[in-house]
C-alpha cells in the first residue's frame, strides 16, 4: 500500500492530525479544504489516522464533492468533442457506404453539419480548458471534470470494441455465405474499422490523459514547491 502519493513540500503548513471519531470530521475536513488540501493528501491522513484504505478512499472521493468546479464549462468541453467525433466518424461511415452502394447525401450533408457546427464550440471549450488548468488550482479536482472525461474514455472504448466485434461478425458471415451478412462486403467494413479506431483511439487517449493530467502534482502549490509521488 503506497503510504503517501506525495512528498512533503518546502515549509509545508502544520496540519492537524485526521480525526478517527465521525462526530469531528466534518470539521476537519472543512479545513482541509480552507487549506486546499490535496484529496489523495487527505485520504492519506485518514488512513494514517487508522482508517481502513478503501473508506479513506470513499471519503477523500466525497471530499471531492466540495471542489464541484465549472460544470457547464466541463460540460461544454466533453459534449462538443464527443459529438464533434461522432459526427466526423459518421460522415466517414457513410462515405464508406459507398463500398457497398449509394452513398445517402441527405445523411451526409446531416452528419457534415452537426461536425461544422459543433467542432467551434470544441475548440473554444479547449482553449477554455487550458486557461482554467492555469488559474483555477482546484478545478482539476472538479467532479463534473472527472465524470465527464471518464465517460467519454468509457464511451470510445465502447465504440470501438462495439465496431470491432460488428466487423469480426461481417467477416465471418461473409466467409460462410451467411443471408445476414450478403450486403456486406469485406473491404467496406475494414475501412469502418479504421474510420472507428482512429477516431475512437485518439479522443479516449487525450479523455485519459486529461482526467489524469494533475495525478502527480498538487496545483495549488506554488512551481517551485509543487508535491510530487514520493
């Protein structure tokens, strides 16, 4: 068990010891956040005050709750990417269409709108979100940031996994003569396979590494005394 994800900064501000009774932690942890104390320094503080690991965890993660930072913000950030995404890899799929037939250009003049139209409102939502990350301490912290680029993480694993299995499904009724699977042609799913991932790669690797941007660091401390894993 990994006893304290940060060492202690230069002149670190004394802290009082985590309370082990339920009836003084309210307060406490009322201080902690008046301190803006890192959530993993004070799950470590109750688990060195004897807390079991996993309620320690569970009451950092409430802790958390406090810091419910620019929620429309956040929310403009992920929706607008999810859906800019969506829409590009739909416009890609109907494209691809063409492999097996007409292309439908009432869906794709659809899809192509819904990308142009939201793909602004992503890029101002990520220019937004770099300049919170270097004014606002505590907003990597926020809940609706968490929760927000993990489903997005979710949701392009989602996809992906569904579009790999539908193609290994095409590929095998194909290979067999399947009724299901005679529209189908080989090629064409390959290339929705492709559209999929590199789409679906992409946006969930940069949904992980923004939820775990901050993991090894506390903000809200100065550069020159950021806390870093020990």
């Amino acid at each position: 068990m990994m006893t304290s994800p940060f060492s202690p900064p230069s002149n670190p501000r004394p802290r009082a010891a985590a309370p082990v009774a339920p009836d003084t932690l309210a307060a406490w942890l009322d201080q902690q956040a008046r301190d803006l104390t890192h959530p993993e320094l004070v799950a470590d503080g109750l688990r060195r005050a004897g807390w079991f690991p996993n309620h320690a965890a569970m009451e950092a993660g409430r802790y958390r709750t406090r810091f419910n930072e620019h929620p429309l913000g956040y929310g403009a950030l992920f929706v607008s990417t999810g859906v800019a995404a969506l829409a590009l890899g739909t416009v890609g799929h109907v494209l691809a269409s063409g492999l097996n037939g007409g292309i439908s250009r009432n869906s794709l003049g659809l899809w192509l709108t819904i990308f142009l139209v939201s793909l602004p409102f992503a890029a101002w939502a990520q220019v937004w979100a770099n300049r919170v990350d270097r004014e606002d301490p505590v907003a990597v912290w926020s809940l609706p940031r968490r929760s927000l680029a993990t489903a997005l993480v979710v949701g392009c694993a989602i996809v992906g996994i569904a579009r790999l299995i539908w193609y290994g499904a095409q590929l095998i009724g194909t290979l067999v003569g399947a009724t299901w699977a005679s529209g189908d042609s080989i090629a064409g799913g390959l290339v929705n396979v492709a559209i999929t991932i590199c789409i679906a790669a992409p946006l969930g690797l940069w949904s992980w590494n923004f939820l775990h941007r901050f993991d090894h660091e506390d903000p809200t401390r100065p550069a020159n005394q950021q806390r870093r894993p020990a």
